[in-house]
C-alpha cells in the first residue's frame, strides 16, 4: 500500500531542535527532511510531472503540422454504426435515399458504404 498517498498532514508531527510542529504547518520541512533535502524534493517532483510534462510536449509538437483525416475502414464503428442505421431505413416507394456526407477528409463513409 503506497504510504505517502493516505498521510493526513495534519496527522503529522515534526520536531526539529527541540520543537514540535503539526506537519500541516510545516510540509515543506517535512517533506525536505524526509526526502534528505531540498534537491531530493526537486528530483521527486520532476519524476511525478514527468508523464503529464511528456504528454504536453508530445501535444505541442503534434500541432505543429497539419491535422490527419481518417481513412476508409470497414472495420470502423462509426461506420458500421450507419450503415446499420441506413440498412433498416425505410424510403418513399420508388424515391431514392439521399445521403450527403459533409466532412472536410477524404470522404470516407461514402466510400465504406
């Protein structure tokens, strides 16, 4: 069980040179102690963010360049979900069904269909 995720910090108490403190008032004390000093907190709160950091940079590069259209694919839920929904449509006798497929990609439903 992760220990750090279930302290309380007001559960926390911190004696530094004869005094006592509640660990809400001093986290950063606390925390730098712990972890053997101000670097070490520095180095741990780098590997936290690092994920959501990558996420973000990977994000920022990908909208340097032009968005990407998807192509056909029959295997694709949303077409087979139209499809489905085209296939039990009922039209008027001897009229044909009209569909327009609106998009700015590569026409990908009409394509499947």
């Amino acid at each position: 069980m992760p220990l750090f995720a279930h302290i309380d910090p007001k559960d926390v108490w911190f004696m530094e040179n004869g005094t006592v403190s509640r660990g809400s008032d001093v986290t950063l004390k606390v925390t730098e102690s712990l972890l053997g000093g101000p670097d070490n907190v520095d180095r741990l709160r780098s590997f936290i963010d690092r994920p959501d950091q990558a996420a973000l940079d990977n994000f920022a590069y990908e909208s340097l360049f032009e968005p990407g259209t998807v192509g056909p694919n029959i295997y694709d839920p949303q077409t087979k979900q139209i499809y489905d929904q085209l296939a039990n449509h009922k039209s008027e006798e001897g009229k044909p069904l009209r569909i327009l497929d609106w998009g700015a990609g590569q026409g990908r439903i009409a394509s499947v269909l």
